[in-house]
C-alpha cells in the first residue's frame, strides 16, 4: 500500500485524481457485473458472462471514473492555486 501511494504522490493531482477515479468506478463497477452474471446466468455460462461483462465494464466504467476525477482534479487544482494567492 505505501509503493501505491508513494507512485501515486508523483504524479500531478488532476492526473491523480483520474487515476483513482478510473480504478475506483472500474472495480465497483466490474464486482456488479459478476453478481449480476451469478444471477442471470446459469452455472455453465457465468464463467463466459462474467469474464467478459467484467472486461466491458472495467473499460466502460472506468473511462467514465476518469471523466469525473478529472472534473475534480480540475476543481481541486483551482481551489489549490486560489489559497496560494490569498
């Protein structure tokens, strides 16, 4: 956790900020997907379903994470540069 933090702290923080919103969206994203899958599916197709909704909404949902974390770095880097000059 402390090598994650440490390569995450080189970067610049709108950069940053997409990173953790790609990674967190991805995730939370792909953990529905296999539940979904689990339900829907039946036993021999889940495997199938899952491996490629996981895929798909890793990808899907993370661009849409790194949209938002941008929007925010953004927002986070205006508010940062605005106390400096106060």
């Amino acid at each position: 956790m402390r090598g994650l933090r440490e390569s995450l702290s080189g970067l610049p923080l709108i950069l940053r900020c997409a990173v953790v919103g790609s990674v967190c969206a991805g995730t939370i994203a792909s953990i529905l997907v296999v539940v979904g899958a689990v339900r829907n599916y039946s036993r021999g197709d889940v495997a199938q379903a899952a491996l490629f909704g996981v895929v798909e909404a890793f990808v899907l949902a993370g661009s849409a994470g790194a949209l938002l974390g941008l929007v925010v770095g953004l927002f986070a880097y205006l508010v940062r540069a605005a106390k400096r000059h106060l």
